[in-house]
C-alpha cells in the first residue's frame, strides 16, 4: 500500500493493451453473452489517507489473466473487492454485470481462493469441500464435492485431516472448494504458494481447462513464470495504479524508451553485422560466440528488415530470437519507471 493525502482520480484511457491504460467499459445493462465478466470503473479503495487502489479500470472477459504488482500494491484489496468482501470507497465494481458486495447471487457465480489459511485442520478434505457445496445450496453436495476433489487430484487424500497436509496440498483442497459450485468467475490470490513443480503443472493446466470451458480467471502472483506459462494476458498494479494491462507481449513492443534485444545466428554473423550497422534503427551489434546481439528501437521495423539485409549481404539467416520479450522485463520495467 502507499500513503497519499487524497485519492487523485486522473482521465481513464482506453487502449486494451498499454502502459498506464486501461481496457475500456461499457454501461451497464442486462448481461449479453459477449459482455465483459468482471468490470472495474475508476475503482479505488482507502482507509483513512490509506490508499490500496486508486482509480483502477478494466474490463475481462473469458480467459486467464495474471494480477501482478510488489508486495502491498493493492492486489489483495482488489480481490476481495471483486469476491464482495470489501466495497469501493470510489467507482463501480461489477461481476457478471452486479455489484457483488452484499449480494448473495453474485456469490454463487464466483469462486474465491485466498492466500491466507482459510481452512479447518480438524476437517478432512472432502468434508472441508462438502462444506463448501452445502453453504452454496448444492442438491447434491456429497457428489460434487467428491467430483471437485478429484478435479485437484486429492482423491487419496480427500480423508485425512487437513491438518496433516502440505502447503501444496492445503492449497489444492482450497482450490477444489472455490470450484465445487462450478463458478463463472475464479479469483486465486497466489494459488501456487507452497506446490511443487508437479502440482503446480497440474494446476496450471486445470486453470487452462477451465478457461477453454468459458471460465474467467484472475489470480495474483509474485512467481512471473507462472503467469507467463498459464497466460499471456496481465494487469500490472503499482502503488495502488494500475501501470499497465494486456498482453504483455503487446505492452513489450511499446516500450519504445527501452531497446530490444535481438540474438542472431547466421551463415556470416561478421558481414550481416557490417550491413546491420549501416542502418540508423540499429543502437548497437555486438559479435559474440552464440552469434550477433542487436539492438535496436523498432523491433517491428526490424523485423522486416532483417530479411532483406541478409539476402543483399548474401547471408543465410539461422535463427533470430528476441532476447528480452519476457513477461520478467516487462513487469521489471513497469515497477521501476
């Protein structure tokens, strides 16, 4: 979180996929199949001169978008905002077109999985998730609790006290309880805490089930490489703001203050270096073992290039791979700037 004397609430833009903009939103009006499923209109959240997030707006859809942002830049807040534990001190919050806080309908479309140790460890797996089917009015809370069960890969497990499981496992009963009830909304603050690598493949590809199935997914996490293997699509939060939102690729390509980093291998990396440096879109080429390191400012503009330089150099182009298209030098650079 960051202290601010009062919220400053500043001209939302619209680009779905920039630095410092949001996705643009639509009024609200009875649910069509295409509308976005969660909605955030110039949100913020205080406590006192507190401020956790300010001025935030965006639009999902179906799909699994990656929260990002330093520890205390609001992801929490903004989670349990959408879950209708805490209402705006500012703005619109929607799920699936309605305002959740208070509003037990919305609560059986949404499907929270907190990063704090909301279990029972005297309850075993499946009684935990048959808990959770029976609070949500389920005719048959026994069957989908054992189906949700199985769903995380706790069928051997599901009898043993909570209080003997791992982290990972902990973390798995969570999920099988958020799911029990077959939500349109997920919400997951940090949900790989404490699995393994085995587990944490396991429940990336559930995440990615469900998205295919018409799931909207939004989780947190300060791991870059599970956003980056689970999905493209970001939000970045910064001291409350939201820094940037899309996918991250596209937001890379925008970075035009920073320059690209190119790797090439070719038939003559020594002649295709000559010719490269000729052109003024090239910062830098270095001759090194693996090959030329390029940079350059417009990675577009490069990559038509590249072609035609090699052909009337008269080098064979082995391989070209940007070297810093990331999601770690994206958000790296969204937190410094």
């Amino acid at each position: 979180m960051t202290t601010l004397p009062t919220p400053t609430p500043t001209p939302t833009p619209t680009p779905a996929a920039s630095l410092g903009a949001t996705a643009s939103v639509t009024p609200t009006a009875p649910i069509a199949p295409t509308a976005p499923a969660i909605e955030l209109r110039r949100v913020a959240r205080w406590y006192g001169n507190v401020v956790a997030v300010n001025d935030v707006s965006f639009a999902l859809g179906v799909g699994v978008t990656g929260l990002l942002g330093p520890n205390g830049a609001g992801k929490t807040t903004l989670l349990h905002m959408l879950a209708g534990f805490l209402a705006p001190s500012a703005g619109e919050v929607l799920v699936l077109g309605r305002r959740p806080h208070r509003d037990p309908s919305v609560y059986r479309q949404i499907g929270l999985v907190p990063e704090r140790e909301a279990v029972y460890p005297f309850l075993t797996g499946l009684d935990y998730v048959k808990f959770n089917a029976r609070l949500q009015g389920l005719r048959d809370p026994e069957g989908a609790a054992r189906a949700a069960v199985a769903r995380v890969g706790l069928v051997d497990a599901m009898d043993r006290a909570i209080g003997t499981y791992s982290k990972g496992m902990r973390q798995r009963v969570k999920v099988a309880g958020a799911l029990v009830h077959d939500p349109q909304v997920l919400l997951l603050d940090e949900p790989f805490n404490g699995m393994d690598p085995r587990q944490r493949i396991g429940m990336m590809e559930l995440l990615a089930e469900l998205a295919t199935s018409g799931r909207t997914i939004l989780f947190s996490s300060h791991i870059l490489e599970e956003v980056e293997q689970v999905g493209t699509e970001i939000l970045v939060l910064v001291a409350g703001r939201l820094a940037a939102s899309g996918d991250f690729r596209a937001i890379r390509a925008l970075m035009t203050d920073r320059p690209h980093n190119v790797t090439i291998r070719s038939s003559d990396d020594r002649r295709l270096a000559v010719a490269l440096m000729a052109d003024p879109a090239i910062f830098a080429v270095e001759l090194t073992e693996s090959g030329l390191a390029i940079q350059t400012s417009q990675l577009t503009a490069f990559r038509r290039l590249i072609a035609g330089v090699s052909r009337t150099a008269g080098v064979r182009l082995l391989e070209v791979v940007p070297a810093d298209e990331s999601l770690e030098s994206v958000f790296e650079y969204l937190v410094r700037r």
